[in-house]
C-alpha cells in the first residue's frame, strides 16, 4: 500500500493511505512518524486536513485526535476466522425449514434491497447510517457489489430471499491487502429481524467460510463495531480478534 506523508514545519508527522470515504477524503491507517508525539499528529491534522475522516490503529494517536475536538464515527474490532469445509455437504445448505433462496444480486433492484438492510440497522444500532434511500445506497451498497471498491467480490456474495422478498444478504471482498486487513472480507452481512430466519447471518457466513475453503482462500476477515452484539455470532463461529482500529472526523 502506497503511503502519503503529512508534514508540518520540522518534518514528517504521519504517514497514512489516501483514501475516500463517501465525499470526504480519508487518511487511513495513520501512523506516527518516529520521534513524533500523538499531539503533533493532531495539531497538524487539525490544520492541513478540516473535514477529512482519519483511521488508526494507534489508541494513543486515536485519543489526542478525539481531545482535539474530532467527532468519533466508529471503533472496530477486526477479527480473523480460518476458512473449513462444510461438513455436510460441498454447497453449504440453507438455513432447515425456512425456505431461503440464494440469489445474485443483479436479480433485484436496489430499492428491493435496501429495505432489508435498513431494518437491520434501524436506529438505536452501532452500526446506524442516517441518509435517503439513494444516499445509502451509493454510500453503503453500490460501490463494494457494483464497483468493486474494496476489490472484487467472491462467488459466495449473495442475496437471502424469502418467498420473493430480500431479507439479509453477504458481501465478500477480496481485498488486496495483507491479512487481517486484505483478503476475503465480510463487505456487509445482513439479516431483517423481521424476517423469520434465525440464524440466517451465521449460515450466510458459514457458506461463505466454506465457499472460500473449496476455492483455496485460508482466512476470512471482518470488522465488527464495538458494542455490536453480532460480535458474539462472530466467535461462535471461529472469528478471533486480531487489531482494533479508531475512526474520527475532523472539524472544518
């Protein structure tokens, strides 16, 4: 990954990877230049960067942003599983008696989609986007299945679909980065709680764990908000916690 350096009048402050997140610019995975202090980075980036979102792994750079007026977005846990054949069958099954259907998402249209993931991220959910329907769907959906913008998407990216209506979905990127970061990667994962499929977000996964295993991937990755009870379903199924990264906006 191509690094970018931000300095101030004595040097280099932090390196980080330019990035985009929706119409912000974003520097992320910031890191501390040597002989620098975490006050440094914030006071520069408070200067050079207004506006911009910063990522980092560093909780002490995480924490004198946060005390220089930045705005916390998220706090993640990034977790790895190993990738294990399903034990059942070559094509993972369907979740038993609900009736679930896989589809391709090209099958529907976004406004049949976006229903399903709103529901599971009503407010009051860490993981909470306020927005239009059309803002959403440019912001969350469209670019990581229709663009690739985190790289392509695997074969067991799919839409759960119960009698004609959407009610979860998975997205897997195949991100160029090293793991944990890079890899294959849990996009999105989905389900209505609505809907009358329990278990259907850990099936998604298992499929998906299982898809990746018979196609020669090893680790499957995720970042999951702290806070977000999912985390849970996550260790049931072999994830194990590898970093946490911080995310902040800073002022205009």
């Amino acid at each position: 990954m191509y690094r970018t350096m931000l300095t101030d009048k004595r040097g280099g402050v932090i390196s980080y990877v330019a990035n985009r997140r929706g119409h912000r610019q974003q520097a992320d995975l910031a890191e501390l230049a040597p002989g620098r202090s975490s006050d440094d980075a914030a006071r520069a980036l408070a200067l050079e960067c207004p506006g911009w979102y910063l990522s980092t792994l560093d909780p002490q750079l995480a924490a004198a942003v946060g005390a220089s007026g930045a705005t916390p977005t998220r706090h993640v846990h990034v977790m790895v599983a190993r990738t294990r054949p399903n034990p059942d069958s070559n094509e993972p099954s369907r979740p038993a008696g609900l009736g679930v259907a896989f589809r391709d998402f090209a099958e529907f249209a976004w406004a049949e989609i976006l229903p399903s993931w709103k529901a599971a991220y009503a407010p009051g959910h860490p993981d909470h986007q306020p927005g239009d329907d059309e803002d959403l769907i440019e912001s969350e959906l469209r670019p990581y299945v229709e663009r690739e913008a985190l790289g392509p998407v695997h074969r067991s990216t799919t839409l759960a679909v119960v009698e004609g209506r959407v009610v979860g979905a998975i997205v897997i990127s195949l991100r160029p980065e090293p793991v944990p970061f890079g890899g294959p990667w849990i996009t999105e994962v989905w389900r209505d709680p609505a809907s009358p499929t329990p278990g259907l977000g850990a099936a998604l996964i298992g499929r998906a764990l299982a898809m990746l295993c018979a196609d020669g991937f090893e680790t499957l990755g995720l970042a999951v908000t702290d806070g977000n009870p999912a985390r849970r379903v996550y260790e049931g199924l072999g994830f194990e916690p590898a970093l946490e990264s911080w995310t902040y906006l800073l002022p205009d």
